[in-house]
C-alpha cells in the first residue's frame, strides 16, 4: 500500500515539474511586430545620448569646433535614418515617431530640462564690449548647461531679448543641481561661473570680439621661497595676469598662443590658493610648466596663486625660466638671508612693506628678456649641518691616531737605540772574535740607520 502511494506523489511531482524543465523558447520570443521597434527605439536613445555627450566634451574643450561638427552631422544623420526606420516599421508607432520626429530638431540643437529644475526662471544679461562701450547683445543665442553628481545632465537654449536680457523658464523638481550659463560667439564660448539651483540672477556676461593672440597680455609674477628646519621647500608662485589690449585672449580660437607659466623641476603637491580652479589648468611633467586656458577680458586683471613643494637635494636651486616674453616683471624673494643669486640678469632689493616680516632677501629681474637661467645658492639644509659635524669628528680621530702611532713609533725607536748599544758593548767586552766583530759592524750599521731615521 505505501508503494503505491510513493508512486503516485512521483508522478505527480513529474507531472508537475516536466513542464519547467522543457520550456519552449518559441512560446516566449517577442512578435516580429514588436521586436524591431523596441530595437530601433533603443538606438535612438543611444543616438540622443551620444549627442548630450558630444555637446559636453565640446563645451568642456575634449573636441575641437571642425571635429564637433563632422561628429554632430554624422550623428543627426543616423537620427534620421532611426526615425524613418521607426516610421516604416509599424503602423502603430507612426503617430508616435510624429511626434518624437517633430521634437528630435530641437533634440538634435539643445538638450530638454525634465526634472532638474528647482528655480521658477533663470535670468541674466548679455553685452558687448567695444573699446569702451558697453551694448546689449541683441538675438544672441545663450545656453544653460545643468551638472548633478559632477557631470552634465541637462541643457536648454534661447535668445536674448532688445536689452539682452534672457531668462530659461523652469518647472519646480529635484535639487542639488547647479548650473553655468553659455554664450557662443564667434567660433568660441564666453561663460558665466558655476551657481547653485538657489541662485536665480546670474551676472552680467561680458563678450567681445575673441582673440588668440598674448601680445596684449602682461604678466606680473612673485616666486616665494619658504624654507623651514626640514629637507623641503614651499614654493608660492603669485601671479596677476593683465590684458591691456581691446579683445579677449580666449584659448580655443584657432591657432591660439599658450599661456604657460614656468615651474621648478622637482615639485610635487600642487596646492591651488587662489583664483584658479583645477579645470583652469593643467601641468606638464616633462616640461616643468604649467598651462593656464584662461579667458582674459579686455582691462581685466586675474590674479592667481599656488603652491608646491620641492626637495632640497642640493645646496643650490635651479631656476629656469624659458617662457618671459610677456611678463612685465619678475621677483624672487626668501625668508633665508644667505640666499645668493650670482647673475646679470638679477639684482638684489629691498624686502617690501606689505610682506610677513619672515622673508629677508628679495630679487629682482631686469626685464624685458625672453629666458632666464639662473642658481640660487647659499641654501643650508639640516643635513648639511650633519656632514658638518661628521667630517669634523673623522678629522679629529685621524689627527688622534696620528699622534698616538707618531709618539708610539718614537718610544720604539727610542727602545730599539739602546737595546743595540747594549748589544754593542757586551760584544766589545766578550772575547775578540772573527764572528764577535762581525755582529758588532752589523749592529753599528744598524744604529746608525735608525738615528739617521729618527732625525
């Protein structure tokens, strides 16, 4: 009886399961109807993002203007062949490709806003600058860029009104977003600074006719020399960058000049004090410089400061400077009274006022000149001391062992002498022999060499 019963909960159990385990992959694939259009869905999305990413890495400068365009007509092309694709594969996707087919345009130009919003509007103003004169920018485009968690999210574009004035209308949504505002003009980008979704006015942005050219740009620099009780240095290089031309030096004009500003061999820790941020710069290892893509406005003066650290392997420093065409002026200045820097080119100087009375010695560069090489000596590290203090203890333990093994040598001299004139007289008192006076010329020899030493 209870055999009969396992049987039947097995084939029960099998009759279950079977079907689990033979599953029909026919009984699940999608229809033909609807397979290619999620396919073709899929793309497009791919599309669109690739355009968003593209419009970053431009506006970022990963991509130049002619590789950007050749990039953006390629992608818009494969956009619409997407769409039409779209459009032909089912009947009842085409009211809904109308629809995505009508907004792709302005897709295709500028990025929609959906959820990150938080400001009823932003707003500002755009002007141009003419010598001196100030006008609004009328029909100009301007492009709002959203950022969260580091990275572009979302964009929008308008134009600027008879004041030029503008304004992005938002809807409320999420937060923790911020925003920079975009104007292009002439080939390049002028733009605003980062803000939070909190601010709502953003500032007045000033363009102007672009230039790639530093010939107007003047560069005054201060090299700090900050030496402590250890084996480093700080180095702070103070800068103020001016433009006394009529245009803006910006970096992404073609053909553009770079704005590089030399460095010390060696450093390391790069510390970023004041009106720079790490996306304004970047350093080049090989070459020891620093390059600054700043956009310089007409009459503008940026002032920039940082700070590194460096070793001191030697007592002297190397300073090359091998980019000063546009510097106006150029200081060294320490907080060491030894420091020496024997050269033409430099001259010593009175420390100024307005500095911590911790620095001692000041230089100065006789300007103009396009390159200067030049050592800065006179520099003590701790280990010096120590070297010091070690060749002077080894100087003395050999002065020690000399007079010790000196008078050591004389005593056995001294010894020797009159043990042989002992030798010589039992020889002369002992018995006249053939080998007796043999042994006494010998010694007499001997004596006679020694004393002649010992003078």
């Amino acid at each position: 009886m209870i055999w009969i019963f396992i049987c039947i909960v097995i084939l029960s159990i099998t009759l279950v399961t079977w079907p689990l385990w033979h599953q029909n992959n026919k009984d699940i694939k999608l229809s033909d109807d609807i397979h290619p259009v999620n396919t073709l869905l899929h793309q497009k999305e791919n599309l669109l993002q690739s355009i968003r990413e593209l419009d970053f890495d431009f506006e970022t400068g990963k991509v130049s203007n002619a590789d950007y365009q050749m990039l953006r007509q390629k992608i818009e092309s494969e956009t619409i062949e997407v769409l039409k694709k779209l459009e032909t594969t089912n009947a009842r996707w085409i009211e809904l490709e109308n629809k995505i087919k009508a907004s792709i345009s302005i897709l295709l130009l500028t990025l929609l806003i959906p959820c990150f919003a938080h400001a009823d509007t932003i707003k500002g103003q755009v002007r141009i600058l003419q010598g001196s004169e100030k006008t609004p920018a009328v029909q100009q485009s301007v492009q709002l860029d959203l950022y969260k968690n580091g990275r572009m999210v979302a964009g929008s574009k308008t134009l600027t009104d008879a004041q030029g004035n503008y304004k992005f209308t938002m809807e409320p949504a999420s937060n923790n977003w911020f925003y920079r505002v975009s104007v292009p003009y002439k080939e390049v980008f002028f733009y605003s600074d980062y803000f939070m979704e909190t601010q709502t006015q953003v500032p007045e942005i000033m363009i102007s006719e672009p230039t790639g050219s530093l010939q107007d740009i003047k560069i005054v620099e201060v090299v700090f020399f900050e030496f402590g009780s250890g084996t480093l240095a700080k180095i702070t290089h103070q800068l103020q960058i001016q433009n006394s031309g009529t245009t803006t030096y910006h970096p992404k004009m073609p053909q553009a000049e770079p704005l590089v500003i030399d460095l010390l061999e060696g450093g390391f820790n790069l510390s970023l004090v004041e009106g720079l941020s790490r996306d304004e710069m970047s350093v080049d290892e090989e070459s020891h410089t620093m390059h600054l893509p700043l956009i310089l406005q007409p009459n503008v003066d940026r002032d920039i400061r940082f700070s590194y650290m460096i070793p001191l392997d030697q007592r002297t420093i190397e300073i090359s400077k091998q980019n000063l065409t546009h510097h106006k002026s150029l200081h060294f200045i320490s907080n060491r009274e030894s420091i020496r820097m024997p050269s033409k080119y430099i001259q010593s100087m009175e420390i100024p006022t307005s500095l911590a009375t911790n620095f001692t010695t000041a230089f100065e560069v006789n300007m103009p000149i396009n390159n200067l090489t030049a050592h800065m000596r006179g520099i003590k590290r701790p280990k010096d001391v120590y070297y010091l203090w070690t060749l002077l203890a080894c100087l003395t333990v050999v002065l020690l062992l000399f007079i010790f093994f000196a008078v050591t040598r004389k005593d056995k001299n001294e010894e020797s002498i009159d043990n042989i004139e002992s030798m010589i007289r039992a020889l002369l008192q002992a018995p006249s022999t053939e080998e007796n006076r043999l042994k006494i010329d010998l010694l007499k020899r001997r004596l006679y060499h020694m004393m002649y030493k010992s003078i």
